[in-house]
C-alpha cells in the first residue's frame, strides 16, 4: 500500500508524461482502497491498531473512492463526465 502511493507521488511530481496527474491520483486512491480491504481482511495488526476497524475501514474507503473519482473528473478532457454536475454548478453561481 505504502509503495503504491508512493509510486502515484512520485509520478505526479515528475510529470513523466501527459496523462501523469491523473494516473498518479488514481494509483494514491487506489493505495488507499486496497489499505481498506487489507484492514476488513486482517485479523490483527497488533499495535498498528490506533482507531477502530470500521474507522480505519470508513476513513480509507471514502476517500480512497474520493480521490479515484476526482481523477477520473479532472479537467481537461475528463473521463468520467458526471452530467448533473455542471447543472449544480450553474445554479449555485448564479
């Protein structure tokens, strides 16, 4: 989990090539995911242990799907289009 993030870091701060912040964002989310389901499948984690499972659980699978959904969002070019979003957008300007 720890060298997945580290990876999308590290890829977002080189900027390798053109799509990098997006694939970077999505491998961070994806880390943080997978850190949800090691913690449901573990048993014990012995004194790793400082909040509750289904805090750990919580906390890592929101934002894990956060981030993941905000990359795939990104502009420009997005590659998930929400189509209600613009509409909120435009009315809460107004």
């Amino acid at each position: 989990m720890l060298c997945t993030a580290g990876a999308g870091l590290l890829i977002v701060a080189l900027d390798p090539f053109a799509e990098a912040f997006r694939i970077g964002a999505m491998l961070i989310g994806a880390a943080l995911l997978a850190g949800a389901v090691l913690r449901w499948v573990v048993p014990s984690v012995g004194m790793l242990a400082v909040r509750s499972r289904f805090t750990d659980l919580v906390t890592y699978g929101l934002m894990g799907g956060l981030i993941v959904l905000l990359a795939l969002m990104a502009q420009p070019k997005p590659w998930l289009d929400v189509p209600f979003l613009q509409d909120v957008v435009h009315f809460t300007i107004r």
